[in-house]
C-alpha cells in the first residue's frame, strides 16, 4: 500500500472512530480512493417540556 492510500485509510479510520451515528460512503474512481462523504445524525432525548399534550 503507497503512501497516499495509508493516509486514506488513517482518515476513513478515524472518522469510523468519531462517527456515533451516522454513514461514511467512500467514492472510488478506476481503483483509487476518490472522495469520501460523511452524515452524521444527531439524536436528541424528548422531554417532559418538548412533548405535545392534547386534551
């Protein structure tokens, strides 16, 4: 493996490790690591306050 994919790897390593929830799509392009693209979700608890009551 050439340096410039170790360094690809490294990166799509240490967006797994900071990804909570979420997804990591990786582009690829005649062989090479081209783009990689991340969403991450963020989950909120509801609470007492934020619940809708009806009558």
């Amino acid at each position: 493996m050439n340096k410039v994919n170790e360094l690809k790897m490294k990166h799509i390593q240490a967006t797994l490790e900071q990804l909570e929830y979420g997804s990591v799509s990786i582009t690829v392009h005649e062989g090479e690591i081209t783009q990689i693209d991340t969403t991450e979700k963020k989950r909120f608890a509801l609470t007492g306050n934020n619940k809708h009551k009806t009558k």
